[in-house]
C-alpha cells in the first residue's frame, strides 16, 4: 500500500508514522524546519502509549512521490480548494482520499440520499471550489478522536486517543476502506469502518463547534472552559442546537453532552487546534465547523441563535487575525 500524507503536520506524521511503522510505503509532503527535522531524524513520536520514531520518506515535492492508492488528507479544510498542484501528481484512477477534517465536509450530501442528496453547502465548498480539486467521488470520511500537538519540528506530541473512524459517503463496506482500516490498525491505531459516519461527524463537532471558537476568544484550555461556569453554559446551549440540526438532518449522535463536555475535561490543559493556530498567526479553520451549520440549519429550519451571535463574533477575530 502506496501513502502519501499531504499536509504532515502533528496528526498527519502521526498517522504517517503509525502507517510506516506497519510495513505501508508512506511519503510525508510538508515544509520547513518541520520537513527538515523528518528528514534528518524522523518522526519523533511522545506518547503515553510509548516513544517511537519513525523515518518514513519526506519531501515538498509532491512530484517526487507519484501516484498513489491512498492521500491522507492532513491539511486545514480552508486550504483545500488551493491544493490542486500540490494533489494532482498524487493521482490516479482509483486514488482515494482520506479527508481527516473536522467539521462538516465538502462531500456531505454526495451520495447522502434524501430530499438534500447532491446538495453543495456552500461555507465549505463555495462556487464548487472544493469539488474542482477533491473530486467527492475519492472521498473516503475520517473523524479523528486522537489529539496531538508538535511539540517541535518533526516531534509529536501525542495526548489521546487513537481512534481514526473511517467510511464512505454511500455508507458501503468498501474494499477500500477495509484495506485501509487494516493498514492502520497493524500499525497501533484504532480504525473502525462505519456506514453510518455522518452520526460520528456530528459526536466530533459537538465538541469542536463550541471548543474551538470559545478557546481562541477566551485563550482557553479545555479544562478551563469546562470548568468555568458561564462558559460551561454556553457550549451546553450550542451543543443543545448543534444536536438539534443534526436530527434534523436524520443524523443519531448517540452520546449526552454532559458526557461530551466530561470527556472534554478529562482532556486537561489542552490547546484546540484554533487557539494554537491563533497564536501561531495561522488562519482560522472556522467555517467548516460554524458557518457550515448555520447554513444548515437554515437550510432545515432550526433555530440556532447561539450559534449564530458566536459565529459572527468569532468570524471578525478570524478576519481580524488574518489581516
């Protein structure tokens, strides 16, 4: 099995090392001192699970690695619209791609069935911008459960979890995703196939919907906001509305907020992927997790006024940081 990991950042060199560790061909495509520091010693791996390091190949160059039979997507949602150069070599007929997003992705609604099957959501793929690039039929769904952080260039830190939930947007037990799921499961990684992986699109966002915006206004760790009780009261409230368009749209969650925010806390003094792209200058990945549920909850009728007074709050500190 032939893995290119397009955007090697703290989850994708995990998953690349994890891949790599298990016998796959694994090519790590990333930039910097980061890239320079794979290359020159690996892929430095801390974790409670045990250290190890990995010395898969890496490059810039997506040219340099070919065609292969699977992308692991690692890059932000907002970056990939302008990934077409750096993918493209990366194909061939049967490429899939492993989108590890959070948020709703492009591919929502392809295959989905229903009054909203075709539908384009169009904070997460404007003027079919997304779809030009990443053709939704490549797209095999990945919610990730595991967190990490670089802890330095080419260092991992891994925190928690590794369950990587995997499957198709027809909800088919695909050879693909079977092949997968057992590449990364030889290589310590939890990786179940489920058909019906919107129900855990909707677990994850649970948390990141109302996490990740608060964290990068307040400057907060999980455990603060958990236990902050105001703070604590308004990610229940947009919890509460963020299930509420979920079942709208025939999705099963399957799991209490107050289990959601439990787990959230047991997490400790960690930083969402937000607030460390706000301190390291990095645009924010917003729109995949606010926009796109306000839009659909217009789209199904679901009043979300929460979401909504966070959502522009939160959009003028991301135009703002982007200035």
């Amino acid at each position: 099995m032939k893995v290119a990991v397009l955007g090697a950042g703290a989850i994708g060199a995990y998953v690349g090392a994890a891949l790599h560790r298990a016998g796959a061909d694994v090519h790590l495509i990333a930039r910097g001192p980061h890239l320079a520091a794979m290359r020159q010693h690996g892929v430095r791996v801390r974790s409670p699970r045990g250290d190890f390091t990995a010395h898969p190949h890496a490059t810039d160059d997506p040219a340099e690695v070919g065609p292969v039979d699977y992308v692991f997507l690692g890059l932000k949602a907002n970056a990939y619209a302008a990934c077409g150069p750096l993918i493209e070599p990366l194909l061939h007929g049967t490429t899939a791609v492993v989108a590890a997003q959070n948020g709703i992705p492009w591919w929502y609604f392809h295959r989905h069935g229903g009054p909203y099957d075709g539908h384009r959501v169009e904070s997460v793929d404007p003027d079919g911008a997304v779809s030009a690039v990443l053709a939704p039929e490549r797209a095999v769904g990945c919610v990730v459960y595991a967190a990490t952080e670089l802890e330095g260039p080419g260092v991992v830190r891994h925190l928690e979890g590794t369950r990587f939930s995997i499957g198709e947007p027809d909800r088919s037990l695909s050879a693909r995703c079977l092949a997968f799921s057992g590449a990364m499961r030889a290589g310590g990684l939890k990786c179940p196939v489920e058909p019906g992986l919107r129900d855990d699109i909707w677990v994850k966002l649970l948390g990141n919907i109302s996490f990740n915006p608060i964290s990068a206004l307040a400057r907060a760790t999980m455990r603060q906001m958990c236990l902050h009780g105001g703070t604590r009261r308004v990610i229940e409230i947009m919890m509460t509305e963020t299930l509420t368009v979920a079942e709208a749209l025939g999705c099963e969650v399957g799991v209490s907020i107050e289990r959601r925010l439990a787990g959230a806390e047991r997490v400790g003094d960690h930083r969402t992927s937000t607030l460390q792209d706000l301190e390291r200058g990095k645009p924010l990945e917003l729109d995949v997790l606010l926009a796109a549920v306000v839009e659909l909850a217009d789209i199904t009728g679901v009043e979300v006024p929460t979401l909504r007074t966070v959502h522009a709050i939160s959009d003028l500190l991301a135009l703002r940081s982007a200035a």
